[in-house]
C-alpha cells in the first residue's frame, strides 16, 4: 500500500492547510505553560516572601528566601514540564509506532478503519472511501494520526518548548514580588500590589487565549490572594511562638 509506513523521522508529517488566519488554539503549546509558570512565580515568591516577613525576621532574610524560591521554582517548573510533556511525547509515539505495523501488517483493513471513520463524520460510503484511498496514498500514517489518533501539528508535545516557556515566565513572575519586598516597606502594601500584578496577569493570559480579561483577572487573583494570605497567617502563628 502506498504511503502506508515509513521509516524516516519524523515518524509521520502531519499536513496543515495554509491560510492567513491564526487561530487561538495555535497558542496552545506555549501559553499554558507560561500562565502556569508566571502565576506560580506570582503566587508562590509572594507567599513565601510575605510569610518570611510576618514571621519578623529582618528585610535580608526575606529577600534571601525569595531568591531562592525563585531559582528552585523556576528549575523545578522546567523540570516538571518536561517530565510531564514528555511522557505526552512518548504515549505519542508509541501509538504511532503500534499505528505503523498495523499498517504494514493489515492495510486493508486500516483503509477500510479509516473509511469508517469518514463514514462517521458524514461523508456517504464512496465518497469516504475514496478519501481514505487518497489520504492513504499521500501518507497513511499522517492520516491515521490526524484522524484516528487525533494527533495535530496545534497540539503536538513539545517538551523543550514548554520546560523553557515554563522557567522563563516563572522568573519573570518571581522577580515581580522580590523587586517589591526590596522597595516596599511593609508585608501588607506588598501583599496589595502582588494581587495587583496577579490580576494583570490573568487578563492579560485571558487575553491571549480569547477569553475574558475580567474573568481571567477574577480567578487568578481569587486564588493568589487566598495562598498568599494563608501564607501570611502561617508565617505570623510560626513567628509568634519562635
């Protein structure tokens, strides 16, 4: 069968239709790994920081801790995105490569799997088939991939991609309330502004991904505050009885 495997890599080429338009979605693989990494960076140095203050300890200590809370999240975010989409990639693959040999083994019937699949979608039976037939011929396993997997060019794993997007943007966030317990003077004025910056982030991440701003902003400093406040509370109870 024409197309039907092939052992160069990449496994499969996935074909994308070209067309001015960009679509939200196009974003997918770097922009939830930069919403996760800023609003950790946000979220996580600012409580550290407010709590190491409430506890009374002097401004050198707070900025101390903040600076390492920023370097440790940030290598472990890159970390646990390329842990975690890597094993995307994996799973990935070894569907593709189960794919492959049963397409060497029985294409038949994967044509005739793939002309179902048409079917379904509601294309009527000569027409599915002769679609299948030329998808086939074009490549088999980009079609089986693309419409039996559902694997896409949008939405395929990409681990450095997100392991770099993730640290980048967790920096980005941490330094935000570092600079600020460096300059503010007190725990409760740098807890204000970090739910300020939460909320800038979230409407403009919303932004980006075609939602809405005020919405985006709302959950995002919703749960920012609420960590940073427990944060505070622990920081000050630890600090009391030391």
């Amino acid at each position: 069968m024409p197309g039907a495997c092939s052992a160069s890599r990449p496994p499969y080429r996935m074909e994308t239709a070209v067309h001015p338009e960009r679509h939200f979605s196009h974003r997918i693989g770097w922009l939830r790994a930069a919403v996760l990494g800023a609003n950790d960076g946000i979220v996580s140095t600012a409580s550290l920081v407010v709590g190491v203050a409430a506890a009374q300890t002097g401004r050198s200590n707070v900025l101390i801790a903040g600076m390492a809370g920023l370097v440790a999240g940030a290598m472990s975010m890159a970390a646990g995105e390329y842990v975690s989409v890597s094993s995307q990639s994996d799973t990935e693959n070894a569907d593709l490569v189960r794919e492959r040999r049963e397409l060497e083994a029985s294409p038949d019937r994967e044509l005739r799997e793939l002309e179902g699949i048409y079917v379904g979608r509601g294309l009527d039976p000569e027409l599915a088939r002769r679609v299948a037939e030329q998808l086939t011929a074009r490549g088999a396993l980009a079609a089986h991939a693309r419409d039996e997997l559902g694997f896409s060019a949008v939405s395929a794993a990409r681990p450095v991609q997100a392991a770099l997007a993730s640290a980048a943007s967790f920096s980005v966030g941490a330094a935000l309330p570092l600079l600020l317990a460096a300059v503010v003077p007190t725990a409760q004025l740098s807890l204000a502004v970090s739910a300020v910056l939460l909320a800038a982030m979230g409407g403009v991440a919303a932004r980006a991904g075609g939602s809405s701003t005020v919405r985006g902003a709302m959950r995002v400093t919703f749960w920012g505050a609420l960590a940073m406040a427990l944060t505070a509370l622990v920081g000050r109870a630890f600090g009391t009885v030391i």
